[in-house]
C-alpha cells in the first residue's frame, strides 16, 4: 500500500513541477518529507486501532507535498480511503481526531 501511495504522490508532484515549468528534480525533493507523513501517520494510526480508539476525523487538507495539485481530492478522507483505512467525518469537537501536516493525529482542537 505504502508504495502505490508513494507512487500517486509522485506521479502528482511531477506533474505539478512540469505543468509549473519547473525541474521534475523538484518533486524528488519531496519524497523524504512524504515518507516522513506516510510513516507517522501509519504509526499514528495503528496505535489507534490497537487502543480501539474510533476513527473519527475533521476532513483536512492533506499537505501539498501529498497532492500537489490540491483540489478537492487533496483531503484526508481520500488519503484514508486510499489507505483502506474506513473513518468518519465529523466537525471539531469532543472524541474528533485531527491529522496534522507531519501525519500525526491527536485531538481536534476548535478555533475561535
């Protein structure tokens, strides 16, 4: 699973970096990083499952070096999916997760 991630998340970015005029180099750079959020993000997740914590999360954007090109398939709830992982979506609050951009999860906090 892990590398057809990489593999979507390089494809995007390298068509990002062509489509912008700039080096293919540049997308490359971004792998360390991406590695880094798929990684923390499967560690985060799977001490959720064993503490048998529900996984129930504020739909954010995932990082651009995830999706480059954004839009409206740049969120978590495609990213789990992709991941085969089976989540809710849910507003802040109280028992509601929040994926940050280095793919750790804790607490959704509300902003005021």
């Amino acid at each position: 699973m892990l590398v057809i991630f990489l593999a979507i998340a390089l494809h995007g970015a390298l068509a990002s970096a062509t489509s912008r005029g700039g080096p293919s180099a540049a997308a490359y750079a971004e792998l360390p990083k991406l590695k880094r959020y798929r990684d923390g993000l499967d560690a985060s997740l799977s001490r959720l499952e064993r503490e048998g914590t529900p996984l129930v999360f504020v739909d954010g954007k995932v990082p651009s070096y995830v999706d480059p090109l954004g839009g409206p398939t740049a969120r978590h709830s495609v990213a789990l999916r992709a991941m085969g992982k089976k989540a809710e979506f849910k507003k802040r609050g109280p028992g509601v997760l929040e994926i940050a951009s280095g793919g750790s999860i804790g607490p959704s906090v509300r902003r005021r």
